[in-house]
C-alpha cells in the first residue's frame, strides 16, 4: 500500500495559489482499479481515526487511580474523569488507550514531570504524537483521490505552442520586436491544454538559451 501510494504522490504537482489541492496529469493519474484501492484505504484510515466520546472513560479512569494526586476523594474523581472524558472525546479510543499506557510505563514521549500525573494539554500531545503516521498518510492518499486531473494536451495544442516557440525565435533575431522577459516568463509558466512552452522547445525554435 504504502509503495502504490508513494508512486501516485510522487506524481502529484503544485497548483500556484492553491496550496490546498494538488493536479495530476491524466496519463499519471490512479487507474480504475488503483483509484478502488486508494478509496478503500482513505476509508480505513477514516475509520481508524474516529473519534471516542464516552469510550474514553476506562483509560480516564486508569490514570485518575494511578496518579490519585488527580483527585482527593471520590467525588473530585469523578469529576475529574468525567473532564477527561470530555477533553478526549476527539480522538480515537485506541489512540488515548496508548497514550495511558505510554504514561503509566513511563514511556510517553511528551515532556512532563513523573511524579506528577500529566495535565490534559500533555495528554492531548501524547495522543496527537501517536496519530501522526495515520493521519499523514490520510492526507498524502487523499492528495491523489482529490487531485485535479490535468487533460493530455492535444496534437492542435501542441502545434500551437510550437508556432509560439517560433513566433517568439522570430522576434527574437530582431530588437525593436523583442519578447519582454516578463511575457516570456508569462508564455513559459502558461500553456495550452496543459503544455508548458519550456527551454527544450525555446531550444528547438532558436530561441537564444540566455532568453529562455
């Protein structure tokens, strides 16, 4: 999974002013069956990570009878159980079993003080710790599903952008019709049907390489 999901990320391209939403080309992008297998693992990761609510309170009540600092008696217990709860009720159950179980062994690696029982803040950063692997690789498969699919550039296009190539080599052999460097800039970031005019075809049209 973790190979087929690389392969597709590794394709992905930045949308300028979109930082949000990635492109692909569509002779990159998922097939059929890849794209089947991409939904079926977000929804997994999806699932994994949904929230506890009240299954949360056999891990609260663990660390309130660990560390009984957290309360005096058993009414402040409750109370404090029930705050915890409330605190933990966004994250998964088996994010926040482990987190417990981190701190009761001594092992959490969120800073805090082992004679003390942890506050909820260092609680909360233990459990985020442990759901960062899942929630990357939500985010790097959800990438591809939402990616934008850029269409191939046709033969129409493509013999459009290489009379511009030639166009420009043409005003470029004389200075009075010289091509600013700022819309030579703007043609080689645009395209047509996807195509971006780039120093390889500048190259071919006689573009001089110190214009491109």
């Amino acid at each position: 999974m973790a190979d087929l999901t690389g392969l597709f990320h590794g394709r992905l391209q930045e949308i300028p002013g979109n930082f949000r939403r990635k492109a692909i080309s569509a002779s990159q992008a998922p097939a059929v069956a890849e794209r089947a297998v991409l939904e079926a693992r977000r929804e997994e990761l999806q699932a994994v990570l949904r929230q506890g609510g009240k299954a949360h309170q056999p891990a609260a009540a663990q660390l309130v009878f660990v560390f009984p600092a957290y309360g005096a008696d058993e009414i402040s217990d409750a109370a404090t159980i029930e705050r915890l709860v409330g605190t933990l009720t966004p994250y998964p159950v088996w994010a926040v079993v482990e987190a417990v179980h981190r701190f009761r062994h001594n092992r959490a690696v969120t800073p805090w003080d082992r004679g003390r029982c942890p506050t909820e803040p260092q609680i909360v950063a233990e459990v985020r710790t442990i759901m960062a692997p899942v929630e990357t690789e939500l985010h790097r498969v959800s990438s591809i599903l939402d990616a934008e699919i850029l269409p191939e550039p046709t033969e129409a296009d493509r013999a459009k952008v290489a009379q511009l190539a030639a166009d420009l080599a043409r005003s470029m052999r004389f200075p009075r019709a010289a091509v600013s460097e700022q819309e030579l800039a703007r043609i080689t970031e645009s395209g047509m049907g996807g195509l971006k005019l780039d120093r390889r075809i500048l190259s071919k049209a006689g573009v001089p390489s110190e214009a491109a």
